[in-house]
C-alpha cells in the first residue's frame, strides 16, 4: 500500500493518467492475431483452452468464434463473475 507520500511523488512524476493501457494499439485488429501471430486461430482448432482472468471474454470469445473447428473446447474464468454468463 503506498503512503501519502509516496502518493504524491507518483502523482508528480505522472500528472496523467496512463494512455499505455487504453487498448488504442489494437483499435480495428485482433489483439490475439496481433500478439501471437495470425496463425493462432489455426493453432488452437479443436484444443481445449482455459482463459484465467479473462475479464469481459472478449479474447475468449473470439477464440470461439474464430476457431476453424467446433471440436474444441473453451473455458474462462474471471474473479469478476457479474462479467461472464454462459453461453451454450
């Protein structure tokens, strides 16, 4: 836990908030193509796949959606549970 003054040094150096974790960098792109190549889809066909702390599902649910095969299996979990509702 920071102290106050620790605080207010932070809030010095980096008046701003952060633009680094926005999410801009992948705007109109794949965030998984982008960060594990374009193959990934192909890849992970007819897997099983658990997604830790997947927040929204967002990635989970493209890894769904996008996989070549219906074979697979995909599971997600989040310390968030009012995020994920099931889908069958």
């Amino acid at each position: 836990m920071l102290t106050n003054l620790q605080f207010q040094i932070l809030k010095r150096i980096s008046p701003g908030a952060p633009d680094c974790c926005s999410g801009s960098t992948y705007e109109g792109k794949s965030k998984l193509a982008t960060l594990m190549g374009e193959d990934i889809f192909r890849q992970i066909a007819g897997k099983v796949i658990i997604d830790f702390g997947c927040g929204e599902g967002a990635e989970a649910l493209e890894m769904a959606l996008k996989a070549e095969d219906a074979q697979g299996r995909l599971y997600a979990t989040s310390a968030e549970s009012f995020m994920l509702r099931p889908r069958s």
